[in-house]
C-alpha cells in the first residue's frame, strides 16, 4: 500500500524527495482496482486507483496479458460515471495500457459516442484516445468527425484532432493527407495553439515536396500568423527552404530574408529570438546580414529575465567562433555578466569575451577569469580552459600570462577530464608556440610531481620524450623524470623509463647518465619496468654509447609507432619461432574491414556475400596468404594494399557480385566475389569478361575461372593484369558475368546435365589514384611533419571552383587522395570561411607521404586550396600534385 500523503515535518531533510506512491506493489494495486467493479462507484478512490497504475506503468512495470486485460475491462465499465475528473482518468490509462485491436471494439463504441458528445473536454480526450489506439480500418470509419474536428470551433477539439493527425502521419499518412483543405482552413484560426499544430502538420505532409514546401513559406510569410508558436516554426521553415535555395542565389540576396529581419521587430520576444538565432546560422553570412540579429541579442544580455541572457549570450558564443569582430561590440554588455548568479551565463560570457577579445585585453579578463573560476563546476571549467587555448594560439605573444594561468589552475582541485583538459591545452601550446616550449614542459614536470592520475601521468611523460630532447637544457628534466621511477605506480615507473631511454638516445652528453639510471631500474619489483630497462640498456649499449644496432630496431623502439595495434598483434600470434626474426615491416599498415558486403534481404537468413564462414578472409595477410596460394599470383611480389569491396551488382538482383582490388608493383588482380541468388539454379565454369579499352596501360596476363557456383554459397573468381611498374595508373574496365546455367530439381536438389550459357551486365570498375595509397596514420603530425624536412616538399594553389560547402570540398580532396585524415582535422566547423586538414599514408613502393591542405572560401562559393606535400621522395610529392591537378 501507499504511504499517506502527509505534510512534510519541519525536520525533514529539505533536499530529501518524498513521494505519495513510494513503496507501492503491482499486486497491491491490482487488487485495489478491483474497486472498478463496484455496483456504487467512488469516483475519487477509482481516480486514485488508476493513478497508481499510472505511476507502476512509467515507473517500467509491467502487466501480464491477463492481468492488463482484467484492468481495461475494469475500466471500461467506469463509462458510466459522470465524473469529469474520473473520465480524464479513464482516457489516460486507456491510451497506456494500448489494447489489442479485438479489445479495442469494447470502447469503440463509448468513444465515438465521447467524440460526438456536447461536452468539449469529452470530445478532445475521445479523439485523442481512439487515434492512439485505433488502426486503419476504423480510421476510415471516424475519418469524417475528424475532418470536422480540425476545424471546430472549439481550439481545444481543434487542437487535440490536429496533434492525432501529427502522430497518425507515421502509421496512416495516405489517410492524413486527405485532410489537407481542412488544415489548410485551420492555419488562418485565431487560436494561438490551432495555428501552431496546423502550421506543423501542414508542414509534415508537404515536407517531402521541396516545392510545396516553398510555396507554403511564401505564402504564409505575408502576415497571416498571428501565434507566437507558430511564428518560430514559419522561422525555422523558412531557414530551411533558405539553406536548400542557398546553392542558387548569393549571400546578401537570399529570398525570405526580409521576412527573417522583419522578425526581429515582433512583440514576442520568443519570435525575436528565433529570427535572431536563423539568421546568425545562415551558411555564409555576412556581416550586413548579421548587424541587426546582432543588435537585439545585445538588447537580451541586459534583459532582467534568465532564460533571455542565457539564450542570447549562447547565440553570440557560436557567432563568435566564425564572426568574432561581428561580436565585439557586445563586449561591454558580456563583461557585466561574468559576475551573473547562473553561472551558465557567466561561463559562456567569459568564453566569448575569450574569443572576441583583443590582445590588449588578455590580461584584465585573466585577472577576472582567476577570482570567476573557483565558482563554477568542472564542465564549466573545461570549456573556459578551451577558450584560452584557442586566444592563446590567436595572441602568442601572451604566451606567458595565459600559460602561468593554465599551469595554476593545473594545481587547483578538480577531476580527470578537467585536468586532461588542461594539460592537452600547455601540450597544445608548446607544439605551436616555440617560445612556450620549455616553460610549458616545465609547468608539466611540476604536475606530475603530484598528479593522482595514471594516464595522465604516462602521457605528460611520453611527450617529455618527444620534446624534452629538442629543447636547449634537456638535463633539467631528468630528475623529474627518474623521480616518477620511485615514487609511482609500476605503470608510470614503466613510462619513465622508456622516457629516460628516449633522452638517452636523443641526447648524446646524457647517455652516460641515462645508463646509470636505467641500470638501477632493472633491480625494481615490477616485471614491465625490468623488461623495459633491460631491453633500452642493450639497446643503447653497456658503456652508455649507442651500439650500431638495426635502425629499424631504434625506430621502433624510439620512433612514432604507425603500425595499427590490431595488425601488429595478429602478426605476433600468427608468428612462428624460428631462426628468420619478426620482421615489423612485413606488418600490414592499413586495417582491413571484412571484404564481403553483407546482403542481407528483410526477414532472410543472411545468403551469399553475407554469409561469414564462406567468405575469404578478412585482413590484409589473409589476402596474401589466399593469393599466394594461386600458383600464377606467387611471383607477383608483396601485396601493397587491398581496396574495400566495390559492389557490381545492385541490391536483390539474382546475382551479387563485388569486387576487391588487390595492388601490387607490377600488377593488379581483381577479386570477383559472386554469389548466386536463385535456388533453382546452378552456375557453372563463372569468369568475368574484363574489357580495358579504356585502360590502354594494362594488359590482361591471366584468369581464374570459377568451376562451380551452387545457390547461396559465394566464390571467387580471379583476373590480374600487368601496369607498369610503381606507377599510379589508372583506368576503367568494363565487365560481364559470363556463366553456363543448369536448373536445379527442386525435390532432389539435383542439376540437369545439359546447361545453357548467358550472360549478366555488370557495373563498371574504376581504379584511381587513391587505389595506391595506405591509409596510415601518424600520432603526432607536427613531429613527423618536421622530421620528414622540407627538401621533398611541393607546394601549389588550385582552385577548387564552386562547391556547396567548405565541408564538401574538404571531403572531396580526402576521397580523391584516399588518405588517412589525422588529428580529427576532417571535421569542418559550421560556417568557417577557412580550415586546415592534414592528411597522411603510405605510396606504393612504401614512401611514407604528408599532406596539409588549407582551404578558404574565394567569394560566396569558390573554394581555394593550398596544397603542401611532404615525402621520402620527390617524384612522390609531385605524384600527389598531379592527382589533385587531373581529379
């Protein structure tokens, strides 16, 4: 049973929740409704009854068929009441407990007689509950009260009829879209909440029809909304048909942007905000656009209402990531707020003011920043501390200030991700701002010194490694770093030798010191970090000079490591002892996905290419081993790289074919991966006739026909082709499935002997220049960038011509590559006019290749790109060139 509502004691916890349902049971409850049934209804117990079940029922109970049908012929016979309130009920739990459609004939009856009833309240709840629980048969019966409903004069009946057209649009939209006049009707109704149903049902039955759509905006952005609600929905409405019109028209002479501007004069503040917040998201605004939406968000920061500063100054917070001096004259209003009680507000207040500041005002918003920082919680912190990165890379020059400030909070209290924040913000820093560098490593030798936090700690040390050799002075962090070797954890004790090692074989007046510390290392209780001593000390040699070892070993052990962990583990395990050693560089360097699409058809078992014991395997040395079991494929050399599988067929054709291409030096060998979807059939001697008449390069040496293709069980069938030779070339082949067809008995499952030959069409096939480039990432791109050296670089502009977006044309030059993107730098921030994406692989013959590409916006849609390449090789860096020239 429930406890008692009663009145909270003065003594209670204040913060403490009390609830009237707490401690109730299913069983309890079902017991209790027992009182449905009794011949005088209290229609007080019965509503609080049926309140109980509510609560059980979104609370995640469950009812059991049996007891959930008991429950709605309890209630039904609640019709009979009077009561108002108890009726509400009724119409509640019926909706919640979805009867089955042989249920649903019980109350049919009582609601349609509800739905026609002179009583309004009966009326909307009637029509409300029969949507929900109806299906299309009964639909079509009550179709015409419906009709009637929408245009009610009532707004509440209105309402209610418009909202069930809402949700009945996803199961019944054929039905729906017949009430089109009268919603159409229902648009121009006074009632503020009749319009704005109507508005959006309206909208969703044309909103497949991008004319329609744009017919509807032009017509009702003549002044004939009156509600609020509805105005922000003809707001947003209208971005949309501005964004698909974009691609037409210039910025400055956009269709609707008048009726956006004019917006922003409405008495409704909600409105003002909307157009506003429309416009600051426009795709390429300008500054003339953006003046006036501007000018009312500066009004809202002074605003004596909450809700309106934090609405305006979030608004300003992503203007000012694109537009910042469009911000800047707000800045006077943004400073007041950063003492504002929500300290939402007064975050993304100080953040703007971060982004839109000048240099001269770094310092008066530290100083307001240190006393601010203290107040706020640690997810308000981290987005303050990405502020300053950012105006330090802006202003580095306050390289100081802004790192003293960093390294400070560094020591404060707080959690993982808010220190992680801070220290991935210095490292940023030191990587980009030279002068920061030794300061900045410092500030981070200090944290370790008393970080609680393991990665943390392992991270700060592995970049020590990689840039504490490069700076004037590495000896001063030594002892930094062979202090974590005592006082840690074995996994940081770990990390700190390996660190030490990376000094000592960076730094050659430190070798001597560095052996004599990693000599002591060997004697510690943990396993890994004997190990890892042990093995840099042979590495760098018993008298603390570097011993001429393999230069593959040191890079191993010393360099960036770009071979995919999955890959290095698999070639591990599938390593035999012996005496060949483990060769890394037989390592492949790109992870594979499963080389067969999945075709798997609605309610079917998965057949052909999507059956997985059948098909070939799946990683780049289970392709070799597959081709070099092919006697003809054996003398072809080292795989270089396997494509992704490109599907020849379309999807539920009776024969599925895709292809994978396999690159070699001298030679590729497409893979045709076949499967045969038709049961009554056999297919035998399969071979694809290539043409490559459009491919003069190359020349056909060899194929492999397939002997047998039963139904649902794939296979290969095999055509290699001789290119010349470490060249990208590229062409296109023409394909037919050439076969001998036997019908198959379906009773015996037995092939006639006789078979007819035929022929199936495929899709053409491509081989590009991306075919011949790895995607390998690197983990610092910076550092491998200024490793590979400038001798090798090619740089050039080109014009990209008019492209959608800055984003389309970024991915467009990535696919053309087919190169790794790194450091996230593929995602372009919404409407930036510039950005920089690095890119990196590996180019057949295993030249390790860099790319940076910095695109900018020439004009409203010409997109201009800078192209930088960095390889082991020229003629390398001028084949980048050449692709990005002829793509």
């Amino acid at each position: 049973m429930a406890q008692p509502l009663v009145k909270k004691d003065d003594d209670r916890d204040d913060e403490a929740e009390y609830s009237p349902f707490l401690g109730i049971e299913k069983g309890a409850v079902l017991q209790e409704a027992r009182v449905f049934n009794d011949p005088q209804l209290d229609a007080r117990r019965c509503s609080q009854v049926i309140t109980k079940l509510l609560y059980l029922l979104n609370q995640g109970d469950t009812f059991t068929k049996i007891e959930a049908t008991e429950v709605f012929f309890a209630v039904t016979k609640l019709f009979q009441s009077r009561d108002l309130g108890l009726r509400r009920m009724v119409y509640l739990i019926i909706k919640e407990l979805s009867p089955s459609s042989d249920e649903v004939i019980i109350v049919t009856s009582s609601l349609m007689k509800d739905m026609n009833s002179k009583t309004d309240m009966y009326r909307a709840n009637a029509i409300r509950v029969l949507c929900r629980i109806t299906d299309g048969t009964l639909l079509t019966q009550i179709e015409r009260y419906l009709k009637q409903a929408i245009v009610d004069k009532n707004p509440v009946v209105a309402s209610a009829a418009l909202v069930s057209g809402i949700h009945l649009l996803q199961t019944n939209p054929e039905i729906v879209k017949r009430w089109s006049n009268e919603v159409q009707e229902a648009v121009q109704s006074r009632a503020p909440l009749v319009q704005f149903h109507a508005l959006a049902l309206l909208h969703q039955i044309r909103q497949n029809d991008r004319l329609a759509v744009s017919k509807l905006v032009t017509s009702l952005t003549r002044g004939t909304v009156r509600s609020p609600l509805a105005q922000c929905l003809l707001i947003r409405y209208t971005s949309q048909v501005i964004r698909e019109s974009g691609n037409n028209t210039q910025p400055g002479d956009r269709p609707f942007y008048d009726y956006l501007e004019s917006c922003l004069r409405h008495k409704s503040e909600m409105v003002i905000f909307e157009a506003a917040r429309a416009i600051t998201e426009l795709n390429g605004v300008t500054s003339r656009e953006l003046t006036p939406a501007i000018t009312v968000l500066q009004l809202f920061l002074s605003s004596s209402k909450p809700v309106l500063r934090f609405a305006a100054v979030r608004t300003l917070n992503k203007v000012a990531m694109t537009h910042p001096m469009a911000v800047t004259n707000c800045n006077i209003d943004m400073e007041s707020l950063i003492s504002d009680q929500n300290r939402s507000i007064a975050t993304l207040a100080i953040t703007t003011l971060l982004k839109t500041g000048n240099e001269s005002s770094v310092d008066r918003l530290m100083k307001q920043i240190t006393n601010f920082m203290s107040d706020i919680a640690d997810e308000f912190k981290i987005v303050v501390v990405e502020a300053i990165r950012s105006l330090c890379l802006k202003f580095p020059l306050k390289y100081r200030s802004l790192m003293n400030f960093l390294s400070n909070i560094l020591r404060e209290e707080g959690g993982f991700d808010y220190k992680k924040a801070i220290v991935d913000s210095i490292v940023i820093l030191i990587r980009d701002i030279p002068d920061a560098k030794e300061s900045g490593l410092l500030h981070l030798c200090e944290f370790i010194e008393d970080c609680e936090f393991t990665y943390l700690s392992t991270q700060i040390l592995h970049f020590l490694g990689v840039e504490g050799p490069k700076t004037s002075d590495p000896s001063k962090y030594i002892h930094y770093i062979y202090n974590r070797v005592h006082l840690e954890n074995a996994t940081v004790r770990a990390s700190a030798v390996s660190t030490l090692a990376k000094f000592g074989a960076a730094v050659d007046e430190l070798k001597p010191r560095i052996f004599v510390l990693l000599r002591r290392c060997v004697f510690d209780s943990d396993d890994e970090v004997r190990d890892r001593a042990t093995l840099y000390l042979n590495t760098l040699g018993g008298d603390g000079s570097v011993v001429e070892t393999d230069k593959d070993v040191k890079d191993f052990l010393f360099g960036s490591f770009d071979i995919p962990l999955v890959n290095f583990e698999t070639s591990l395990k599938n390593y035999e002892p012996s005496e060949e050693p483990f060769d890394i560089n037989s390592v492949p360097k790109e992870v594979k996905s499963a080389p067969l699409a999945e075709k798997k058809a609605a309610g079917k078992k998965p057949t052909g290419l999507g059956a997985p014991p059948s098909g070939p395997p799946s990683t780049a040395d289970a392709y070799e081993r597959m081709l070099l079991s092919i006697p003809e494929f054996a003398n072809f050399g080292k795989l270089f790289k396997s494509s992704a599988p490109v599907e020849l067929t379309e999807a539920e054709t009776e024969y599925a074919v895709n292809v994978v291409k396999h690159i070699f030096d001298r030679h590729i060998v497409f893979q045709y991966n076949c499967t045969n979807t038709i049961p009554e059939q056999l297919l035998e001697d399969v071979i694809v006739i290539v043409d490559a008449s459009e491919a003069e390069e190359f020349s056909e040496v060899f194929s492999k026909p397939l002997r047998s293709l039963p139904y649902d069980s794939p296979g290969q069938t095999f055509v290699a082709f001789e290119k010349p030779e470490g060249l990208p070339t590229v062409g296109k082949f023409s394909n037919i499935l050439k076969f001998f067809v036997k019908e198959v008995d379906p009773s015996t499952g037995e092939a006639e002997e006789d078979g007819v030959e035929d022929e199936y069409q495929l899709e053409e096939l491509d081989v590009v220049a991306a075919d011949y480039i790895l995607k390998v990432g690197v983990s610092n791109f910076r550092n491998a960038w200024e490793s590979m050296g400038a001798d090798c670089e090619r740089v050039d502009e080109y014009g990209l011509g008019p492209r959608e977006s800055l984003a389309e044309a970024v991915n467009t030059v990535i696919n053309l590559l087919g190169m790794q993107p790194c450091e996230g730098t593929e995602v372009v921030p919404p409407n930036s006019r510039s950005h920089t994406c690095l890119l990196s692989g590996v180019y057949i013959g295993n030249i390790k290749v860099l790319v940076r590409l910095s695109f900018g916006l020439d004009g409203p849609k010409d997109v201009a790109m800078k192209l930088a390449v960095r390889s082991e090789d020229e003629a390398v860096s001028d084949a980048i060139h050449e692709i990005v020239a002829s793509g």
